[in-house]
C-alpha cells in the first residue's frame, strides 16, 4: 500500500509524507534539458516516455512519497475540438472561443483522444516508480477549465467569464455537465492505468460568490468524485478549491472529497478547527517562502506540522512551485520535515 493510500485509511505516518505541487518544473535543470528535446510543452505531456521521465525526476532528486503524473489541466480542451496551444510568456491559447454557436455534439471520448497517451505514461511511471510511493493523477474541474474555454487564454479579471455564464446559461451548464462526465471518464481510466490517488484542480474556484461557487465548482466536481466513488471505493480523492476561504468547508462536505488541498492563504486554526474533522489536510507552506527560503521558511514548516499533527495528513505548498525556486531551498523543505521530531 502506498504512503498516501495509508493516510487515507487513517495511519499516522510520522514524519508526516510530503509531495510537492508542481514538483516537476522549471526549476530543475533536468526538467528544462527533457523539455528542449521534447520540442514544445504539448510535445513533453503527449509524449509518454518524456512525460513518465519528468514525472519521476523529483522523485529521484528529493525522495518524495508521491508522483503526480506530468500533463496539464487544458488537455481536455482538445476533447471538445477546440485547438490549443502554449506559447512562451503568454501561457495557454485554445481556440475558437467559445461561443453561443458552439456545438457540444463534436465532443471526443477520451478513450479515442491524445489523452490515452497520459494513460501511456502513468503505465510506465508506475512500472519504476516504488511501491511505496503514490502515483497521482488529476484532472482540471469543470468551472476552471471552462474559465480557460471563454477567455481563450489565461485572466486575471473574470468579470466577463462570469457574465458569460449567467448570459448563456443553458449552455453554460451543458458544458459544465459535459466537463464532468469528460473528467469523470478521463481520471477513470488513469486510474485504471495505475493511478492510486487523484486529484480535481479547481484554480480559479475562489472568484466565485456563494451561488454561483455551488452551481459551477461544488455541483460538477460531486458528479465526478460520486461517479468515481462507485466505481473505485478506495481510491483517495484530493480536492483543490483554491482561494476559496470560508468555503472549503462546505465543499469538502458537498463534494465528497478526501483529501482538501489548502491554499496558503488560508488560516491554519481554521484548517485544524474546523476542516480536518471533515477530510485529511494536504498543505498549505507558502510557495513565495519556499523561494525565499531562510528562517521564514523554516518558521512555516514548524507552524504547518504542530497546526495539523494531531491526525494523519500531507504536506505540501499551497500552490505550485514558482520556476525561479532555487533547488536547494526545496532541499531544505525536504530535510526538516525528514528531520522533525
């Protein structure tokens, strides 16, 4: 059984089991090296032998309890046959946008798109990877990947994605179920491939108000953690509704999930108090203090485990490691909590 499977049948592992969001990235010189033969990021995630081999890097490196499999939330977006790329200091760029005209009848299963080639690359990761050792697969939530599909590139005012939504409702809600049941079909069969723990990444969860927070991020993300939970019982399920404060509560309740992911700038007393009678915490150390790094650094990792020691949990960032992180900064992350009595 793998180090995550048992915190979620509710072993206390002490130290407490660490994996990092974004932990294979830019800022490993062996990640930028596979990534320049690769020839493009799509390249690197649709290409199972570089992808298993970036996956398992941090690994190698810093010796943590779990993979994440090397891809990107956006995938998915070719399954609506919609185009998309990534270009650099721009980010993603999926077109058409979307539009009234849009027709949710062109849609791909996944089992006849690109993304069986991720299922490739969990095969072989999970072939070398230790057995002791998770091996995560995600998806993107329906309302974040659908923040992507109306803009056509990333934002940071999601005024008129919202306006959008209400403006077309129907159509709205048609995709968010189709986004659902492409997810729900999408971390199946990685599961099937040899994933032992999942994740739904909602990034952009926390611009919502209340009802539309119910409508867009908690009712979609229950249809696929319901679906899943038939499915496979034992399974981990790990939530990230980022930035969405006093609202994770209500989500770890409506959604089903098992494991929350708290962001970082959520309050630790509020997270041992209130949200880890409900789930297993996963975080929340800042990644700029991560960057940073220093007795800062050290002050958040101490803070973390005596918040949340008194049951099973993970640490992690409270985002993705930002690409200028300096190596040995995370080295450090990786010795005290080893070292932690």
């Amino acid at each position: 059984m793998t180090t995550l499977c048992k915190i979620y049948e509710g072993k206390k592992i002490w130290p407490p089991p660490v994996w990092l969001m974004r932990q294979a990235g830019r800022y490993l010189p062996e990640y930028n090296k596979v990534r320049k033969k690769a020839g493009s990021f799509l390249d690197l995630c649709y290409n199972p032998r570089y992808s298993s081999k970036v996956t398992l890097q941090p690994i190698e490196r810093f010796d943590l309890d779990a993979a994440i499999i090397f891809a990107d939330i956006l995938l998915i977006a070719e399954n609506l046959n919609l185009s998309l790329r990534f270009e650099d200091n721009i980010g993603p760029i999926i077109s058409p946008n979307l539009s009234n005209k849009f027709s949710l009848e062109k849609f791909i299963e996944v089992e006849n798109s690109r993304l069986m080639n991720v299922m490739e690359s969990i095969s072989l990761t999970r072939d070398v990877l230790e057995k002791d050792k998770s091996l995560i697969g995600f998806c993107g939530a329906p309302w974040t990947v659908l923040t992507y599909l109306i803009n056509g590139t990333s934002t940071k005012d999601f005024k008129y994605c919202i306006k959008w939504m209400h403006n077309n409702k129907i159509l709205a809600n048609e995709l968010l179920d189709l986004l659902a049941k492409l997810s729900t079909d999408y971390l199946s069969l990685q599961i099937e491939a040899g994933a032992d723990v999942v994740k739904i990444f909602d990034t952009w969860a926390g611009v919502l108000e209340r009802e539309d927070f119910m409508s867009w991020v908690v009712e979609p993300t229950s249809k696929i953690v319901s679906s899943l939970k038939r499915k496979y019982k034992n399974i981990p399920i790990i939530g990230f509704p980022k930035g969405a404060e006093y609202l994770y509560k209500e989500y770890i309740d409506l959604t089903g999930v098992d494991i929350i992911a708290l962001d970082q700038d959520l309050n630790r007393d509020f997270c041992r108090n209130i949200l880890q009678k409900s789930a297993i915490l996963q975080g929340n150390i800042s990644p700029n203090l991560l960057r940073t790094g220093g007795i800062k650094l050290e002050n958040d990792i101490h803070d973390t485990i005596e918040k949340f020691r008194d049951k099973p949990f993970i640490i992690n960032l409270g985002h993705g490691i930002i690409k200028d992180t300096p190596i040995v900064n995370v080295e450090n992350l990786i010795k005290i909590i080893r070292n932690y009595n």
